[in-house]
C-alpha cells in the first residue's frame, strides 16, 4: 500500500513519501555543501514529511483531492512533528551525546517548523513549543508513530544507515562550531539553525513544484559560463569609454582597481568612490572577476531604495545584454500571512500555487532592497527564510550602506560576519560615505585593509565639483519662503532639485509652486509611486536636463541614493551629514560646469516626531555645520570630508547607543539576546528556573519565533500592494486568471515595479474609503484605478479620476 506525499493536480499521479523524502534530502544536501553541512541539511530533508507515513494523512490527502472546498478543520492533521520527534527521541532522552543533542534540537526544530516558522525553544510565557512538539504533544498521527518510523527505516533508510548518517550530521556541527573560536556557540547555532531551515523551505518547495510540473530536475545554470561572458562584455563597455577629462581618467583608475583586488581572497571590503564615480560598473567589474576566479554562485545588489534597483538593473542589462538572468526583487507581492499552512500541503489550493512559486533568489544577478535582505535573515515567515541559503558563495555588494536602518546595525553586522566566515561569500560596502560599522558593539568583521581605492583623501578632492552652503544654522524656512527662494534661485540656473524629509511637505511645497509658476516644468516624487511611475518621471526630468530646458523637482530622499541625475542647483533641507552628501551627488554629478551651489537650508514646518533617525541626524549635522563656521579647521574643513564623516557617524551611533541591537519595549529586551544569548545569562531561562525550580532540559533556549514576530526593518510597514498603474493593469488581470505554478512565477517578477507598500493606517484608510481589492483567494492585494494618481501615486481618498486627485 502506498503512502502519499503529493497527488499531481493535472493527471492525479502519486508522488510517494519516499520519493519524496529521498528527492528533497538530495536537493537540501546540495545546498547543504555550499557551507559544509550537507549532512546536517540532509537530514532535515529526508525527515521533514516523516508524518506523511500514516493512514491518517493518506486518508486526509485523499478525501482533499476528491472533495477540495470540504477541507478538514485547520491543524487536524500533523505530518511535521513527526521528525522532530525522531530525533529528539532518538538523541535527547538517555545517554545523551552533546553534538547529537544538538543535532537534535536544530534539526529538529527546522522539521516541525517547515510550515510555519523556527519555533522558540523558550519564550516570554516560559514555555517551550519545541519541546512542547517533540516530546509533549499527542495527536492522533503520533499514535501511529511507531509504525511510521518502521516505515520510514523500511523504505527509506536503514536504521544503520540512518545512526551512521546522523554520525556524519554531528561531526559537520562539530566542525562548524570550531570555527571563529571566539564568537559564542548560541550565535553560530542560531545562523546554522536558519541556514539548515531555508536549505529545507527551498528543498521541499522546489521539489514539489517539480512534480507538480512534471519535471525531474531544474535545468541547470551554468554560472561559471554566464559570468565569463558577462566579464567580457562588460570590458568592451569600459573600454568604450573616453577617457579625455580628468574625471574620467579617475574614474577609470578606480574602476582598474577594483579588478585587481577582485584577484583578493574573499572578505568584507569598502568601496568609497565618490558620488559621480562610476561605482555601479566598477562594483560589477570586481563582482564578474571575483565570481570567475572564487567560483561565486551569484551577484547581489543591496540598495537602501527601490528606486534606484530600476536604475542599477536597466544599466546591467544594457551593458551585459541579458534580460533572463538579472532578478529584480523589491518586495514580497505575497506576504506569509498564515502562521501554519500544513493542512494545505499536498492540495493545489491557489495558495499553495503561490507559496511554491519560484521565488527563491537562485538567479545569478539579484537587485533587492535593504529590508528584503534583512528580513531574510530575521523576519517571520519561512518565504523570506527560503532565501538565505542562496546568500552563500556569493559577491554581496551594498550599495550606500549608509542606509542601515539604525535599530538593524547589529542585526546587520552579525548577519555579514556570518556571510563571510560561514557563507564564503565577499562582501563589498560601497558608498561615498562609509558608516562607522567597526565602531558599535556588535562591530562587523572587516579586513584590516578594507578600502579598495587607494589615495582616497586625493580622490574626493580631485572630485569635487560643488559647494555646500549654510542656511541652516542663522535661519529656517517655511515651505513659503522656500519657494520665493527657489524662484530667485531659477534667475539663475536652469534646474533645481529641491529634497525635503517628509511626503508630506513634499506635496505641500508641490502643489504650491505649481499654482504660482506656470513655466516651467515641476516634477515631484514620493514612495507613494511605484517603481516604475519614479521611472518615467525621472525619464522625463533626465530629458530636460539633457535638453537644457528649465526644470524643477521636488523629492524625499529617495532621490539620493544612486540615481543618475544632475542638477544646477540642489536645496536640501537638514538631515544626516550621509544625506547632504548624497543629495550633493545630485548636482553638477558629472563636473560638467563650474563649481555648483547645495543649500542646506533647517525647514521648520516639517514634523519629525516620528522619525528619530533624521531628527537626531539632523541634529548632529548641526553641530557639525557649527564647529565648521566657527573654525575653518574643524573636521577637514569641510562637511564632506572624511573626517567630518567619520565624526558625523561615532556621535551619531552612541546616540543610538541603546537602539543598535534592536529593542523590543513590550519585551523589555533586544533581538540579540532573543536570538544569540547564552542559556545561562537568558532572562528568560532564568525565570523559568526560577518558577519551576530546574533548567530547561535543552542545550539551547534562544527565542526565534518570538523574535521573528517583532521583527519589522521599517515600523509599521504593513504589506505590498499593486498599483494600477501602465502594466500593472495588465499583472492584476492576468494574475487574477493565473493558474500554473510557472505563469505566476513569471508574473510575481513582473509586478515586482508596480508595487507600493502601504503602512497599517492607509490600509486602513483604503478599506474604509474603498479602495483597494484583493485577488488570487485574497493572496494579493490591489488598488483600484480611483486609488492612484498619475501626479501623486497612492490616493487614500479613492477619488482620483482620469489621472488627477482631488484633495
């Protein structure tokens, strides 16, 4: 009698459970290999559906194929505790050996959470779910527990072979714990226990979408190949390039030595070429190089910013001539919104079609934000989690690093230090303005010779190409003033980029000077606009400064970070010293007139209650301004020099002092103790002995669910929606008739530029005001054709008609 694992939706065909079993240990062990562990991985493949050895789950199976809108209630069947069970059974009841134990407890943990997420091994209630699952739980399925491990060592593994491949397990963990001798063994299990889950989320998914479309294997990418085109037409671009202004010689000396330290070993390194260096192809250059000879698997681009992944992607593309193997990734379309899905394994439910979606970063270039890379590793939700193993025999590139948010900096650090001393990845931090990661607590790991340009004081000199004028520390400004002030300034110069530091004002400042100027051209530019609705504005802004025409354009930051534009004349109101001088970058980028003016002007309408970073930003660049105005010889002399930078950012990180590892108020405790804490300094550990008068019979105690659950890179960011804006008409059509795994791959990555995210309240304000819908069994969410304007982007009044909003 067969035991089911997966009926194919098209033909009815059976994917037994050891077919299963033995196809996802197989996948999980290669991506195990990738760091050593194959064995560790392994094993959480070949156990991970061990409870689909039961007539309770072939009865369930069967009776949901034949009868799919009758599904037995949420939880009735338990297929994934049974693995964990196993091994904690067979490792952590009597005579324990310490690394089995262990083996034990990660693997395990990685089995029974692989429809939901790596559960606490103790949380704030004093509990643990772990333990509660593999020792404590009964259910029917466990009943049959017994038979289903005779079954398991009957048709899969001999229990021989089973003790001597856990052997093999325990002598990878050992081996891995053995490296960084100094870093504690609760941090190094915490990243191996995510590693070891993502290698099975993928493994499992990536297996069952195979069966589901009748395929044995993926095809294979020839990465080694790819990369060496992609090196040779890349050089014929740079050797395309005039090399007849000082500027552009630099920028080609730079560019020659990213090549040559691509020949280093892989490690943490900084690119500090100036705004206006070619930092884009250069970083790509030392990314081809550097994949060829280290046999890397993938380039990924990490930007603080949207914005600027349409940017950076079109530019790859067109130099590398690839439009199939360059991902662009800049938010889940599909949030993990269920806790457990386990009793929708097996059934082709839509959501089940959306959840095995190819959607695990395995391309060989990857463009993704800041908050995706970080919610990889921390975030609830195993679809984020997926990821990480792909993270590994990488080159990470972070463009403006600057942009950690500050609450993640040790999140952050901790999570590249894993990268580059497990994950034999190189990782490049690339930005005009370097932050001083090296100087918090939890410092990042970088080499003793980090910087790849040589003679960098010289470099930003010879680049200079604007002056930085103070306004702000005599006057302020309203958005009134502000305008008379950019109408003078327009006497002048041809364009003006004015960057302000909320939407709000944004809009405002806008809709003010477009009533009182009527010539010329004012653009503006917001979060509230998709990707692809920046671009086109862009396009048009880029147009006329290309064809010399007077313009005007009104922004938030996301200006700053990376996008190519040039400007007379930039106005930027006071933020962080990074700030001005990445909006500096926006003016006169290209050297091609004369020194050019950035204002930083103090505006006073703007209300920063809720966004502390900029405040106290704002605050220590005052300072800064000050000591320069009273001395000439304060901090280089000028605000951006490199020892202003390295003085704007130690003051403003022990302002944060107490921020870094991530608070969490409700918990009275950070992240890092959640996740990295040893068991005996664990609050939480303590009070459990404390009440119950003995210790966790557990090596580990760490809290990852808990911590998961508190984790939001931005606060309050609360899902993504498409907006129907050009295609995205299209996309939200097509996906709401969408019905293979394969077309809503393919559609998921398209919506990836007609996406905005939405913060709880205008979600709220959307639903209230009607005007947003959901598609795909509510899946995906979308907004409707009144809820977006051609002008302004997201409209939460649901009033826009035919383009234009009426506020």
């Amino acid at each position: 009698m067969k035991y089911i694992a997966h009926i194919r939706e098209k033909d009815k065909q059976i994917q037994t459970v050891e077919e299963h079993l033995l196809q996802v240990r197989n996948l999980a062990e290669s991506y195990g290999e990738k760091i050593n562990i194959k064995h560790l991985t392994g094993l959480a493949g070949v156990l991970h559906d061990l409870g689909k050895y039961t007539d309770t789950f072939r009865a369930y199976i069967v009776e949901a194929v034949n009868n799919p809108n009758s599904l037995p209630r949420r939880g009735s069947v338990d297929h994934s505790t049974a693995g964990g069970k196993l091994l904690y059974t067979l490792f952590h009841e009597k005579n324990i050996d310490r690394n089995k134990a262990l083996v034990a407890e990660i693997v395990g943990n990685a089995i029974i959470s692989h429809h939901s997420y790596l559960q606490d091994f103790l949380d704030p209630n004093l509990e643990s779910k772990y333990l509660y699952r593999v020792r404590d739980k009964t259910v029917k399925e466990l009943d049959e527990f017994e038979m289903t491990k005779q079954h398991f060592f009957e048709n899969v593994m001999s229990e021989i072979d089973f003790h001597h491949y856990v052997d093999q397990a325990a002598a990878e963990l050992e081996s891995f714990l053995d490296q960084a001798p100094l870093e504690p063994t609760e941090k190094k299990l915490m990243f191996l226990s995510k590693f070891i889950f993502s290698a099975i989320i993928d493994a499992d998914r990536t297996n069952t979408r195979l069966f589901e479309e009748n395929k044995v294997v993926e095809e294979a990418i020839n990465y080694e190949a790819l990369f060496i085109m992609y090196y040779e037409r890349l050089m014929n671009k740079i050797n395309s390039f005039p090399c007849n202004t000082t500027i552009n010689q630099l920028r080609a000396e730079m560019s020659d030595q990213c090549d040559k330290f691509a020949e280093k070993p892989s490690d943490i390194y900084t690119l500090s070429i100036p705004t206006g260096g070619g930092k884009t192809l250069a970083s790509l250059r030392y990314a081809l190089k550097h994949a060829k000879l280290y046999n890397k698997k993938h380039i990924i681009y990490v930007l603080p910013y949207t914005t600027i992944i349409e940017q950076n992607a079109a530019e790859i593309r067109k130099v590398l001539m690839d439009d199939v193997n360059i991902l662009e990734h800049h938010s889940n379309v599909i949030e993990d919104l269920d806790d457990n899905d386990e009793n929708q394994d097996g059934i082709m439910s839509m959501h089940q079609k959306l959840k095995l979606a190819k959607d695990n970063w395995d391309s060989p270039i990857i463009l993704t934000t800041m908050v995706q890379f970080l919610n990889t590793f921390y975030a609830k939700g195993n679809r984020n989690t997926r990821r990480l193993h792909n993270l590994s025999e990488s080159v990470i590139i972070f463009d403006e690093v600057q942009k950690v948010p500050i609450s993640c900096v040790s999140l952050f650090n901790n999570a590249l230090n894993f990268l580059k001393t497990y994950g034999h990845s190189s990782i490049i931090l690339c930005t005009a303005t370097q932050p001083a990661l090296d100087f918090v607590e939890h410092k990042l790991d970088i080499h003793s010779k980090a910087e790849i340009i040589t003679n960098l004081d010289n470099v930003i000199e010879s680049f200079k190409r604007v002056e930085i004028i103070d306004r702000a520390t005599d006057e302020t400004f309203t958005n009134e003033k502000l305008i008379e002030f950019i109408k003078l300034k327009m006497k002048k110069v041809q364009s003006t980029l004015v960057i302000l530091n909320t939407k709000s004002i944004v809009k405002d400042l806008y809709i003010r000077l477009k009533e009182q100027e009527e010539k010329i051209p004012i653009y503006h530019l917001s979060t509230s606009m998709c990707a692809s609705h920046r671009n086109k504005i862009l396009g048009e802004v880029r147009q006329h400064l290309i064809d010399g025409n007077q313009v005007i354009c009104i922004s938030t930051q996301l200006i700053e970070a990376g996008v190519d534009v040039s400007f007379d004349c930039v106005i930027r109101s006071l933020a962080g010293l990074d700030s001005i001088a990445q909006a500096a970058g926006r003016c006169n980028r290209h050297g091609e007139k004369e020194l050019q003016h950035v204002y930083v002007i103090d505006h006073e309408e703007e209300n920063l209650t809720y966004l502390k970073e900029i405040k106290v930003g704002k605050n220590v660049s005052k300072k800064i301004l000050i000591d320069i105005k009273n001395n000439k010889e304060n901090h280089g002399g000028h605000v951006l020099s490199r020892q202003a930078m390295e003085r704007y950012f130690k003051v403003y990180y022990t302002e944060f002092e107490f921020d870094l590892d991530y608070f969490i108020p409700k918990l009275e405790t950070n992240m890092i103790k959640l996740l990295t804490e040893t068991k005996n300094n664990y609050s939480f550990h303590k009070a459990f002995c404390s009440k119950e008068k003995k210790p966790l019979p557990l090596f580990l105690a760490n809290s990852y669910k808990t911590a998961a659950d508190h984790f939001e890179v931005i606060d309050n960011l609360s899902t993504s929606v498409i907006v129907p804006y050009g295609k995205g008409k299209e996309i939200i059509a097509d996906l709401n008739g969408q019905g293979t795994i394969e077309g809503l791959t393919k559609l998921l990555r398209k919506a990836q530029q007609f996406t905005i995210n939405l913060y709880k309240f205008e979600l709220e304000q959307l639903v209230q005001n009607n005007g947003i819908v959901s598609y795909v069994d509510g899946n995906i969410l979308a907004l409707k054709d009144s809820a977006y304007s051609e002008e302004f982007g997201l409209n939460l009044e649901n009033n826009s008609v035919m383009g234009l909003s009426f506020f």
